[in-house]
C-alpha cells in the first residue's frame, strides 16, 4: 500500500499558526535576526520541496534571485550617482 502526502504552500502561508498576521505584505518576515517577528518554522514555508525528490531548479533560482537583486541595486546606485552630479 502507498500513502500519498499532499503539501499546500498557499494555505499554509495563510496559517496564522505559523505567520504572524498571515494576510499582510510584510517582507520583513522573512529575515532571520529580525527583533519584531518570531523565527518561522523549517517547513512551514517549503517552496521547492525537501529531501531527495525537491526541485532540482532551487539552485539555479535562488542564484537567479540574488543575481536580479544585485543587478536592481547595482542600477540603482548609479542612477543615484548620476543625480547627484
């Protein structure tokens, strides 16, 4: 016999369980060492998976992820330099 384990981001995120006022945008959630909100469980918010069958993309997307955030910040620095002069 085989048991089937279907895992919902979506409502989890929608746990207040978990998440501290669950329907608000609240980025600030999401760092580690920040002071107003409690750390978030391990697998409450698990996006591409876990163990030995998770998305072999994870990879690829958090480098692509932390390379757009430079490239935002990168731009924006010059076009504050730029202003500036």
């Amino acid at each position: 016999m085989q048991t089937n384990i279907v895992f919902c981001s979506g409502i989890t995120c929608s746990d207040s369980t978990y998440f501290d006022e669950p329907e608000q945008y609240i980025p600030e959630r999401w760092l580690r060492d920040h002071d107003k909100y409690t750390p978030i469980h391990s697998f409450a918010y698990i996006p591409f998976g876990h163990g030995p069958r998770k998305c072999i993309g994870q990879t690829f997307a958090e480098t692509e992820i932390r390379v757009c955030t430079a490239k935002v910040k990168r731009s924006a620095h010059q076009n504050q330099n730029i202003m500036q002069k």
